[in-house]
C-alpha cells in the first residue's frame, strides 16, 4: 500500500502502475513475482544505498528506485523465522549475513488479484474527506485497523478526530506553559484556559506572536519542543500521535518564524546552524521529521497495529514534501513506535527487581551479572542516541542490525532471569532508558482497552495499587502516571464508571495526587462519541500542581446533529469540595454546587420522605439500560 501511494504520484520510475507492470515483466521471465521481485525491490531496492553491490545488480535487472530507509523495507521478522538464510550472524562485530530467503510460498494469482484491486483505488497523500468508496488515504489505514482487529476482545476503539485533538492540544500546549514559568519567563498560566474551555491553540500563537526575546524563543524551541516526549501507551494506528502532530507543527513553526527574524541581530552559531539546516530542506517537511524522530513514542500489544502507525507516520510525513518527486530517505522509527505488553515489563531497574523477583542465575544455571547488565542499557541507549543522530546524515545497515542484536540479546538475558509470564513484557527502562533516567515522559495521552482483568490472557502479578479494580484500563491509568514526568501531563478517554462506581475511588486518589483533574462527561442516548461503543464516556486531564482541584462537567447528551461542536460547548465546574466520595459530581450550572451541598447536608432519610407508604421503594427492573423507573406504591408486576 505504501508503495501504491508513491507510485500513484509517479514517485517509482515515473510509473503510476509500477508493481503491476512488474508482474508482467517477471511473470513474461517465468520468475516468482514474491521471491524474485518483491523481496529484493524491499530488502535491496529501497533498503540499501546505490552504492551497495546487490543494488547494482537490482538496477540492472528491474531499473532504479530510490533508496527510502525507513525500517519498512527490512525483512519482517515473520521472514526471518521462516527463511534459510538467518540475518544476524557476526563475525569479528560484522555482520556478514544480510540476505533473507524466506522460505515461505506466496501464489502469484493471489498477488495479482490484490494488484488489480489496488490499481482501481485513487490515493490521496493527504487527509482530505473522500467521496467515492475507491478514494483511499493514509487515514484510511486506521479504518482499516478498526475493521480488522476483534474489537470486542481487544478493547480498542477507533477515537474521532476532535476528541484526539482536544485530548492532545490540552495537555501539549498547557506542558509547554508551566515549563517556560519553571524556569522564570513570562507566560499565561493554562489551567483557567482549560477550566474555562478557551482555545489554547489561540493562546499559544497569540503568545508566540508577542515574544521580543531571542532566549525565551531560545529556551522555547531548544529547551521544550525538541526534546519534549509524547506517549500513547496503547497507541493503536496512532491517531494520538497524528493528534500531537498536528498540534505540535504550527507551534514549531510558529517559533522558527520568529527566531529567523533575530538571525541577524544575534551572533549565536546555534541559530546559524538551524538557519542553514532549514534552508537545505523543505521546511515543513523536516519539522515535520523532527517531531516525529523527536517527540512520538508509542507502545501497543497488536504488532499490526504499530505497523500500520509506522506506516501512517511515514505517509505524513511524504505528505508534507512540497514535490513528492524529491522524496528524501525516511526516519527509521522502530526506536520510537514498539510492539509489546505496556503492563508487564520494568518501569526501572528496582521496578523490574521488586515486581518480578529477578534471580541470581538464569533458568540455565549461569549466574547474571548485574552491574554488567546495567551497563548495557546504558550503553545501548547511547548508541540509540548516536543511530538518531546518524541516520540524519549517512549510516550503514549493518549498525542497526547490530544494535537491535545486541538489544535483542541484552532482553533475552534479563527475561531468562524473571518470572514474567507473558511472551512479549515491555522493559520501559530499556526501550526508553534515556527519558526514564530524565524523569519520565513529559505527556501521555490515549483510549487504553476497555476490558477486565479476566478477559485478557495475561497474568498482572504485582505493582499496582489499582489492582483491585479489575480493570485494564484503571492498570493503564496508573502505569501512565508512573512513567509520567512529575511536570508533565496527561489526559485519557475511558468508561464513565471511572467516576462513578466504588472500585474506581482508588484511580480517582491517584489523579488528584497529580494536582489538577479536570473530567468531562458523555452520554451514549441519544448519539454516542464512538460509533460501536454504547457506554457513557469521560475524558480526564491532569495539570502538575501544588494545589489539589478537581473540575467536571454534565452529563452531556446530544442529538447526532450536534456532534459538531460538542467539545466547544463544554463547561467545568470546580467539583473540589465532593471528591470524598467515590463518585465525582457531573455538574452543569454553577448553581448545582451549593444544590448539592445542601442535598447532602439534610439530615432526613428517604424513607422519612415517602408520606403515603411508609418506606417502601419499588423499583422497576424491566426497563433495561435506557432507564429506571422508581414509585412509591405497589405497582401490578416487573417490580421488586
């Protein structure tokens, strides 16, 4: 698919139907269109520089390609398996071995078929709305996932666009404000603009706009934006991480706008540098790289789906080539998106020694050297930092294929020495060493599964206070806040019960320990948020601060309508003085505060109330989940 994309803009030969007029090429030569064109146009064509000799030979034979990178192009780990060939063998640190042969049989008809409908599809680069059911964009891949994956056993949810977006504007934005006032300069405190539901997006450009000060703008783009760390623990297909995206660009650019303008007036070589960096590429394009090399990171435990969330990444950014002719490698981001169990694994070194009982001695009886261990964890991530670096410039294949080896290796030993129980544990501390060691992640965002500890085929044996929950979600919650930087924000959709029922008290305690939560409440009748979700909904946000508050909204319903604009129409209400019960209060005026409070200041019971029956309630149990029905004299049935 990616390569239909490419090729519909004439980017491969200048051959919009180029996998297709290769299958007449091969099928004319009696060769295997999989084994003797797809596997070298992948793993040699885009994979490896013109330099390299087997690039040469595929020139020869099938004419040029442009070498892409990208990690989409190296052979699949299902390949690996499967194939006669093992990538990975060393001699003297080298890898001497860096062909696959899969073993593995793919009927030409089959692909021909697939080709042909592929080739009836238009594709579009960007995000535009389609029309016609053949219309086919890089968005579309997240339907796809949608469609493909068992929603109702893994949980997952397709999020829409202005839940993502509000999701990751009102932790983004309000992060990037309370860092610049932790280290002395002037900006707009965010949490009455999101208590207010103002338009931070307005607020930062408004804010950018004003600054005359070449080290705030300085300590803006060097200090906050590049090294921020977004994560979406349960990231999917990524709308999350598209979301950041797009909120985190225009800040970007916005930014360099203004440090431009003081190019001339300050002799700084840093400045310099991004000038003449800028001026090489496209801007928007390598700001765009920037952010995603940068600032995204995301886990999830459906190996597909990070596939499909590399994939989406990479057609973005192409989408934002001026000339999709001058294509440029892509970023490799296996070391930004994993596949993995975002419950199960080490948050830290302690995490993985308290939490997983980590022995002395391997399940082989050799004896594990600690301290050796951790030096290579922090040596890998160093080498990490190098490759990011690198891959900027020139790099060789064989120093990924080292480096994933030797993570690879380093993750068999400390599994060999845990009782982890699951096939695919996510060592946080490892994968992420370098924002671990710098306090943790600085905003996480997502939609964790909505399912129960008995649905899943996992075991969580230890290191949660939320536990008692019994809820995946509740789990995530906690991990979140847990990999969080103590500055840093959050903000998550889940099931409306997590401030409404007793078994959620404990989430709700661990939130408010933040310093500021702000939830916001829907309704599923008349219209829902998400299409095949029929459960009430909330959204929470979390502010670092001294000061504990704790802000909601109504029970919002709508017509389908009025799904347009619904977010906008948002009102919190400070809900501060209610939160020692187990439910948060779903407010919609700034009249039902002091309501409540007399409410629950009547020292009456209800049964003192009921003037014509004594005490008796009779409650109807017949009306399903649409509603309830309550009288206070016996009714003839469906009563009790």
């Amino acid at each position: 698919m990616f390569i239909y994309f490419l090729q519909k803009h004439n980017v491969i030969q200048h051959d919009p139907e180029f996998l297709l007029t290769k299958f007449a090429q091969v099928e004319k030569n009696g060769e295997d269109y999989y084994k003797d064109f797809l596997l070298p146009l992948f793993f040699t064509g885009f994979a490896k520089r013109d330099r390299h000799p087997e690039k040469k030979e595929f020139i020869k034979k099938f004419g040029a390609v442009r070498y892409l990178n990208g990690g989409l192009f190296y052979p699949h780990h299902i390949e690996e398996k499967y194939s006669r060939v093992k990538v990975y063998k060393e001699e003297k640190g080298k890898v001497v071995t860096d062909v696959v042969e899969p073993d593995i049989e793919v009927d030409a008809a089959t692909i021909k078929e697939i080709l042909v409908f592929l080739n009836g599809c238009t594709w579009y680069l960007d995000s535009r709305p389609m029309k016609d059911e053949n219309d086919i964009n890089p968005d579309v891949l997240g339907y796809i996932f949608e469609k493909y994956i068992n929603q109702k056993e893994l949980g997952a949810y397709y999020t829409q666009d202005d839940i993502t977006h509000y999701i990751a504007i009102n932790t983004i934005i309000p992060f990037i404000f309370d860092k610049l006032m932790a280290n002395g300069h002037h900006a707009p405190d965010p949490k009455p603009i999101i208590t207010d539901n103002k338009d931070l997006r307005q607020a930062i450009a408004e804010y950018i706009e004003g600054i005359d000060d070449y080290n705030t703008l300085k300590f803006l783009y060097k200090d906050i934006l590049m090294p921020m760390s977004v994560l979406d623990p349960s990231v999917g297909s990524g709308a999350f991480l598209f979301a950041a995206l797009n909120t985190l660009l225009p800040v970007y650019q916005k930014v360099i706008y203004k440090l431009k303008q003081f190019r001339n007036k300050q002799k700084d070589k840093w400045l310099d540098s991004l000038c003449h960096t800028l001026s090489q590429h496209s801007e928007e394009y390598y700001l765009t790289k920037q952010i995603i090399l940068n600032n995204l990171f995301g886990v999830d435990i459906v190996e597909e789906a990070t596939e499909i969330c590399k994939l989406r990444l990479f057609l973005q950014l192409a989408s934002h080539l001026p000339d999709i002719q001058s294509i440029e490698p892509l970023p490799d981001i296996d070391f930004n998106i994993y596949s993995g169990n975002s419950l199960v694994g080490g948050l830290s070194w302690e995490d993985l020694q308290s939490n997983y009982g980590m022995k002395l001695f391997d399940k082989r009886g050799e004896k594990i050297n600690l301290e050796q261990i951790k030096n290579d964890i922090a040596g890998l991530s160093e080498s990490k930092k190098e490759y990011r670096t690198k891959q900027q410039e020139d790099f060789e294949e064989v120093d990924l294929k080292l480096l994933k080896n030797d993570i690879n290796k380093l993750e068999f030993k400390i599994n060999n020495s845990i009782d982890i129980g699951v096939s695919n544990p996510f060592h946080w501390f490892i994968e992420y060493n370098d924002i671990i060691l710098k306090g943790g992640f600085d905003v996480i965002i997502g939609n964790p599964p909505y399912l129960e500890l008995n649905d899943v085929d996992y075991k969580i044996k230890s290191g949660y206070r939320t536990i008692s929950t019994g809820a995946i979600h509740a789990l995530f919650i906690e991990r979140a806040l847990r990999l969080l930087n103590p500055s840093g924000a959050t903000s998550m959709i889940l099931p409306l019960s997590i401030v409404s029922t007793q078994r959620m008290k404990i989430v709700q305690e661990i939130l408010s320990e933040k310093g500021h939560v702000w939830y916001s409440n829907f309704g599923w009748r008349p219209a829902k948020l998400f299409d095949k979700v029929n459960r009430a909904l909330t959204i929470f946000l979390t502010a670092a601060s001294p000061n504990k508050k704790v802000y909601s909204t109504g029970y919002q319903m709508w017509n389908s309508d009025q799904r347009e604009g619904l977010i906008d129409r948002m009102k919190y209400i400070d809900a501060s003085d209610f939160t020692g019960f187990y439910w948060i209060p779903k407010f919609s005026s700034k009249l039902e505060p002091a309501m409540l409070r007399k409410f629950l200041g009547h020292k009456r019971k209800l049964q003192e109330l009921i003037r014509n029956h004594g005490s008796k309630v009779y409650y109807k149990t017949t009306g399903g989940l649409y509603w309830k029905v309550f009288t206070d004299f016996q009714p003839s049935e469906g009563f009790i």
